[in-house]
C-alpha cells in the first residue's frame, strides 16, 4: 500500500491540488492523506468546503503578519511532528509557496521522496517574482518526481539536469478544478456580484503580489480611476485578505460609483465571474492559465512571467504596474477588436482539465 501524503497550505494550492486529492482517493489500496498548513487560514477552509474535503493534518499556522521565516519554520516543525507519527512513501507539494517550499524540505530532511506538482516554471531572476521563484527552484533541487505543465517546463527542468525519465508533461491541474465548477446556470451569492448587469462589458482585476505592494499598488489604483474616467466598464476588483492591500485599495477607489471593491470572492464565485468578464488584469501566476481556458484575455501586472507558454500563445500580454502602461494596455485591448479576438480565441496551452488523472496514473505506474 502506498502512503501518499499530499501538502498544501494557501487557497491556489487547495484549488490546484484538490483534483488530485480526489483523484487519489479512489485508488483503494493507498493510504492517502490530507496535510494542511493553514497559511490562508480562511481561504483554504473555503476551498476545503467546496470540494468536499477534508483534512488529515491540520498544523494551523496562520499568523496576523507573518513573515516568510515564521511561515517555514512552523511549517518544518509541523511537518517533522506529522512524519514522526505517520510516515509517508511519497510527499506530494505544489508550485511555489513556502509551504511548499518547507514541506519538501521536511520530507527531504527525512529522506522521503518528494513529487513536485507544477515543477519547472521559472523567470529569469531569482527575485521576481518574490519570494515564489526561489521556492520553486528550491524545491525541484530536492524532487524526485516532477509533474510539468508544460513542454517548455519540462525542458527547463531537463536543462538543470533533473532526471528526463522523472520528468512528466501532464497539462495543469488547475484546468481540472476550473472546468469542475463553472456553470452556465450558476447564481453569484455575493451581494455585490449579484448587482452586476452582464449585459456591460466588466474588468475583472485582482492584485496581491508582494513586488506590487506598495507605491505600485497606489500606480494600479489610479490607473483603475483613470480606466473608469475613460471607458463604460464595469471594473469588479477582488481584494486580497491583506489589510494592507484593502486599506490602500478601499482609500483610492471607494468613492468611485463604476468600481466594485469585494473581498476575495470563494472559489466557485470567482471562478463563474471569470468566465462571464470581459476581461481580466492581473498580477496572479494560475489566472494566467485559467482565464484562457475561459476564453478571456489577460493582461498581467508584472515584469517578467514564468508562464512563457501563455505570452507565445498569445493569451496573455504583460503591461508592467505602471499607471500609463496599465491604461493604455487595457484600453486598446477593448477598442482594438482584431487584438481582443486574437487573445479570447488563441488555444490554451495549459491542458484539457486531465492533468489529475494523468499524475494518479503515472503514480499508479510507479508505485505498484
């Protein structure tokens, strides 16, 4: 029997992992649980919730303000009392957290294997974004499986020298969970999504990346002003939990009657939101993949992207956090209509909604 622990610890990783846990359990004869950290205390539960699951493990280490350091040292000690009680054949993490990050590195430091879920995306700095970029190369140091989302993924993990019979394409798990909850019938239970005339072209816009805390945060506000000044959209914003992001958020754009301010809707919520928006701007990694599986156009508010598929496709165009550059982006993309179709109808290179079964069976294949 395999013991198959799978770790995740923020509300993208619940989403991401949460068709391989199901995927998972259906295999009778493993033993597979559920470890938590809690480092999106509220967000993970919500998820949790939504796809039914439930948690083996619960280290619970969320902390008003906590620092990357906390995070991984909670997380390492949890981890190490969890492997001490019950000792798992395989520990699998996802993408770029610290708490994927901590949970590897437990698993190496009790030499267990570690399968990466998301292994091989990667920017050019080990700083941007920050702090996932080193997270991600760290733990494909210590991996001994490594779950691609891509070709080109996959070649960069081959490229460092990972071991090429390791590597597996399987598409990104995210697709599955997306495809999973968005329904054309679907009635938004938020207050403020249930106002929303869908009629009207709407701007959907999420921002949290640590790089764009801050004075660049203040330039994303007041470009979303200026956007609003200048064209009829409806602009929905999706605030992060950070107090800090709402606070600087809710003081520049809460007087403006076109701009809806919502505190991070649950995933189901967003994920139908995404699918009837006009389009989207972002800072987010995984709403670069999942909102061209939705057909929407994204524009991301960073300098670099570690999801170069997406920018070759043409899915996704990257705009800086700069005022000008965001205004000016976002206003060709909806006067320019040969520019809006080419984005909405390009393929998405991220996979066809498998990737979960397609991991379980390679797991299958190996642990026989």
């Amino acid at each position: 029997m395999l013991k198959l622990a799978l770790v995740f610890g923020t509300r993208p990783e619940a989403i991401k992992m949460a068709p391989l846990v199901k995927a998972c359990q259906n295999v009778s004869s493993w033993d597979t649980r559920v470890i938590i950290t809690g480092q999106h205390r509220e967000m993970v539960d919500q998820v949790l919730e939504l796809f039914d699951l439930h948690a083996d493990y619960d280290l619970d280490i969320m902390k008003h303000g906590q620092t990357l350091s906390e995070i991984a040292e909670r997380t390492l000690k949890g981890m190490a009392g969890i492997f001490k009680e019950w000792r798992p054949d395989l520990v699998l993490v996802h993408g770029d957290t610290s708490t994927a990050f901590a949970a590897a590195l437990a698993a190496f430091y009790e030499r267990i294997p570690i399968g990466h879920v998301e292994a091989g995306l990667r920017t050019d700095s080990v700083y941007n974004p920050f702090p996932e970029e080193a997270n991600r190369r760290l733990i494909d140091v210590v991996a001994s499986w490594y779950f691609a989302p891509t070709e080109q993924a996959a070649e960069n993990l081959r490229q460092e020298g990972a071991d090429p019979k390791r590597i597996f394409v399987t598409g990104n798990t995210v697709i599955d969970a997306l495809l999973s909850v968005v329904d054309e019938s679907f009635q938004f239970t938020t207050p403020e999504l249930k106002e929303l005339d869908f009629s009207r072209p709407i701007l959907v816009v999420t921002a949290h990346r640590r790089e764009n805390w801050g004075e660049p945060l203040v330039e994303i506000c007041q470009a979303l002003l200026e956007i609003s000044a200048r064209s009829d959209l409806q602009i929905v914003v999706a605030m992060h939990k950070n107090p800090d992001i709402q606070s600087i958020m809710k003081g520049i754009l809460g007087d403006d009657p076109k701009i809806t301010l919502v505190d991070a809707p649950g995933y189901q919520e967003f994920a139908n939101l995404l699918a009837r928006c006009t389009l989207l701007l972002t800072d987010s990694g995984g709403l670069q993949e999942e909102a061209p599986a939705l057909h929407k156009p994204v524009l991301v508010m960073r300098e670099v992207t570690e999801r170069p598929e997406a920018l070759e496709a043409g899915t996704v165009k990257l705009v800086g956090s700069t005022k000008e550059s965001i205004v000016a982006a976002v206003l060709q993309v909806l006067t320019d209509s040969e520019l809006y179709e080419q984005m909405s109808t390009a393929p998405n290179p991220y996979g066809d909604g498998t990737a979960a079964v397609q991991i379980c069976a390679i797991l299958q294949e190996k642990y026989k």
